[in-house]
C-alpha cells in the first residue's frame, strides 16, 4: 500500500513540474513575451511556422521502372545458368598440416 501511495504522490508531482514547464514554455514563446521586433505586416507572423512540402508526380517513371524489360533473346541464351564456383583442394600433405595445427595451438 505504501508503494501504491508514493507512486500515485510521485505521479501527481511530475505532472504538475510538466504542466508548470509547459506554462512557462508557452508564456516565453509567445509573440507578447518576445523581445524580436515585428515587421508589422500580419502574414510575417506566421512566417517559419508552417512547412508546406509536395513532391513532383512521378509515376510514370515508377511504372516505367516496374515494367520487366525484354532484352532481345540470343541464340547463346540458355536461360538460368547455376554458379558453379572451385572447389578448395587441399594440395598439402596431412602430416605438414597437422604441424601447423600443432604449432598454432602451443601458442
């Protein structure tokens, strides 16, 4: 019950520093409480508030873009051709390697 009570207090104090902050937030904000001189044109109040962006319509690139394209086939063109890379051979001799394992692993 304690845990519960100074919870709900801890809760009721942080609201209330967050609502005190944002009053002073708001009242230092404000164009009453700035010390910037205005222009005295009503529009340049606004100015720097608002952000209006668009993007140019580019769809017909997109589609364009989406379309599979056809290369014209050759006669060498089989279609998929799996990679088969080299295989790694070893060339050593089991003794030399089991050396180097040895020597590797006294350091």
């Amino acid at each position: 019950m304690t845990s519960v009570i100074r919870g709900l207090v801890s809760f009721v104090a942080w609201f209330l520093l967050a609502f005190l902050l944002r009053w002073v937030w708001t009242m230092l904000s404000s164009p009453q409480g700035s010390s910037l001189p205005m222009t005295g044109d009503g529009e340049d109040k606004q100015a720097g508030t608002r952000l209006d962006l668009t993007t140019p319509d580019e769809s017909d690139e997109l589609n364009e873009l989406l379309k599979p394209k056809r290369e014209p086939s050759t006669e060498g063109d089989q279609g998929f051709t799996p990679l088969n890379p080299p295989k790694l051979v070893t060339t050593k001799d089991p003794e030399e390697m089991a050396k180097a394992v040895r020597h590797l692993t006294e350091k």
